[in-house]
C-alpha cells in the first residue's frame, strides 16, 4: 500500500514537472469530455422541457351513438385496470356538445340541430412511454367492446422520439471520435515519458525490474490524468449550466413559466469519471505495450 502511494505521488510529480504542459494536457481532456457530456445534458433537459410544455399524449376513445350507461361503466373499469394508464376522464355527449358551442363560436348553429351527433368518450392519459408503446397501447383500446374509434395525438410523440434518437446517435459518433483522440493524447504523452526515461528504464531491467513492475507507474499517471481531466470537464459543464441558469431566468419569466437546466446527475458524473479515467489508462497502456517491449539493457 505504502508503495503503490509512493508511485503515485511520484506520478503526480512528474504529471506536474513542467506545470503549464500538464495542465494544459488536463484542459484539452477536460474540454474534450465536456463536448459529448454537455450535449447529453442539453439533451436531457431538452427532453424535460418538451415534455412540461407538450404533456404526454392523449388518446381519445368515442363510443358508439347506442352506446348505453352500463357499456359506459364497464368500459371505465377496463380503462381503470389497464397498467399503462394513468388516468381517465369521461366526456359525457352533452358535455361535448356543450365545449362544441363555446370553442366554435356557432352556437346559433350547433343549437339548431335536432339530435346530438357527437358520441360520448374517454380521454385516456397514458403514463410516459416511446411512441411506439403509445400507439400499441391505443391499438389495445381500440379493440375493447364499444369502442368504435380510438384517436391518438401521436404527431408530436414521434417527431420528439426521432429527434431525441438523432441527438442521442449524434452524442455517441461525438464521444467516440473524442474517445479516440483522447486515448491518442495519452497515448504520446506516455511515449514521450518512456523515451525520456529510458534509461532509468534499461537500468530497472539491469537489476532484475520485470515489465508489469515498470509498466505499473505509467498506468498510474494515464489513469490518474485522465480522472483529472474528467473532474475538469465536470467543472466546466457544471459552471457552463450555472451561467446558463443565470440567464435563463429572465427567458422563462416571459413565458410565465419555470424552467431549469439540471446538471449531471450522481450516477452520470461517476460515469464521466470512471470512463475518463479508464480512456487514460487505456492510452498509456497501448503505448507501453507498444514502446516498452523495444527497451532492453545494453
């Protein structure tokens, strides 16, 4: 334990040797990172913001004209046992006919019809789900006994799934071209340090160092820069929200609403983290399989 402590200060000296290049080396991971991360957040935020201000979608269900009280009752406690909803709203013939008169402004008209056209329905909220379950789920209903027509508001539900499905491909295709450029910076930095240290390296060799015993410090520095870099890209996507935020206000006070950028979650910042630090032990991994292989004592 001593050891592997000792190791990693010394790592961390060597990080630091000349201090503009190592945190200039942070920065540029940071930066890096917080690209992909960023646009995740956006994302998510995004996905809550149309979510507050579309609602989840509604499926409307029109029964037949000789539909009677009883097939009314027993098509709400179907409705009432189904899982996937979350609530149900029943919008007696009248009542239609009555929001028909005073959204249309042909009141004279409406009132000069013998008979009621309009049938009696439910207004179905489902719970929060994909397009695609939301349209199963109004195919299910539209199958139930006096039910003669089921209509789901669907448009936007599709539009919002594809658009969050092409930022999602799009943060992925960004993530993994800066993955690679990562590992690529880690990759030089610890040839450079292998070549400056050769022949402390051929020396180790000399007096009986095996590979993992040398190759185990430089693991540490790519891991440990790569930590840093993700607490950097961290810092800069949490400071970037907390300017955001504070201009957002006045925007959303014009809408009369109330609106916030949330930051990573818990989970997503020890995932940034975690993977931050694996792509800098990656780097200095490849590079020393591929450059420390070729140092041997003279």
């Amino acid at each position: 334990m001593r050891h592997a402590f000792d190791q990693n200060v010394g790592v961390l000296r060597r990080m630091f040797a000349s201090k503009l290049a190592g945190i200039f080396n942070i920065l540029v991971i940071g930066i890096a990172l917080s690209l992909p991360a960023g646009m995740y957040v956006l994302l998510q935020n995004a996905q809550g913001l149309v979510a507050q201000f579309s609602g989840t979608p509604q499926i409307s269900l029109f029964m037949s004209m000789d539909a009677k009280a009883e097939d009314v009752d027993r098509l709400r406690k179907q409705l009432e046992q189904q899982p996937a909803i979350a609530s149900v709203e029943f919008v007696s013939r009248a009542q239609a006919l009555e929001q028909l008169k005073q959204s249309s402004g042909l009141a004279d008209v409406i009132g000069s019809l013998s008979q009621n056209p309009l049938p009696d329905a439910f207004i179905v909220h489902p719970k929060p789900g994909g397009a695609q379950a939301l349209e199963g789920l109004r195919t299910e209903l539209a199958k139930l006994p006096g039910v003669e027509k089921a209509q789901l508001d669907s448009a936007w539900a599709y539009k919002l799934e594809a658009l969050l499905k092409f930022g999602r491909v799009l943060v992925l295709i960004l993530a993994s071209l800066l993955s690679l450029a990562l590992v690529a910076i880690t990759f030089n930095t610890i040839r450079l340090q292998i070549l400056t240290q050769r022949e402390e390296i051929e020396v180790s060799k000399l007096i009986g160092a095996t590979n993992a015993f040398i190759r185990r410090p430089f693991l540490y520095f790519g891991a440990i820069q790569g930590l840093l870099g993700g607490i950097m890209a961290w810092l800069i996507i949490s400071i970037s929200l907390l300017l955001l935020n504070h201009q957002l206000v006045a925007l959303v006070q014009l809408y009369a609403s109330q609106f916030e950028l949330l930051s990573l979650s818990l989970g997503d910042s020890l995932t940034l983290l975690l993977f931050s630090m694996y792509l800098g032990w990656l780097g200095a991994w490849l590079s020393v399989a591929r450059h420390l292989s070729r140092i041997e004592p003279r």
